[in-house]
C-alpha cells in the first residue's frame, strides 16, 4: 500500500547485506505456506534450496568480496 509520501522511485530493497536474524526456517516456511494457501505446489528438495536464494536474492544486496 502506497501513501502520499511515498515516491515510485523510493526502493526498501535490497537490504544491506550480513546476517539477519529474521532470514530463517520460520520466514521460509511461512512463505511456503503463503504457496500452499494459493494453490501451488509445496516446494521441495532443489525447488526449496531454489526459493530460498530467490528470496535471499530479493532481499539483501549482493556481498561484494574484496
């Protein structure tokens, strides 16, 4: 949901990266309940390991090695 001080160039992600206590097994299986809820398929196996990067991916910027 928008506000009127929200700007459509205003970005909350990605977030900086490190470690966050909220990335879990708790936040990815609410997300596979989300799915389910939806009528998808539950993921499994390498679709589990896939989602979980995809959403990693989504949320925090990428490391930059040095």
């Amino acid at each position: 949901m928008t506000t009127p001080t929200d700007s459509p160039t205003t970005r909350n992600y990605p977030l900086p990266p490190g470690e966050d206590p909220r990335f879990g097994s708790d936040l990815i299986l609410e997300v596979v309940n989300v799915l389910k809820a939806h009528g998808y398929p539950e993921p499994g196996g390498s679709d589990l390991a896939d989602l979980v990067a995809a959403l990693r991916g989504f949320l925090y910027a990428p490391s930059i090695a040095v």
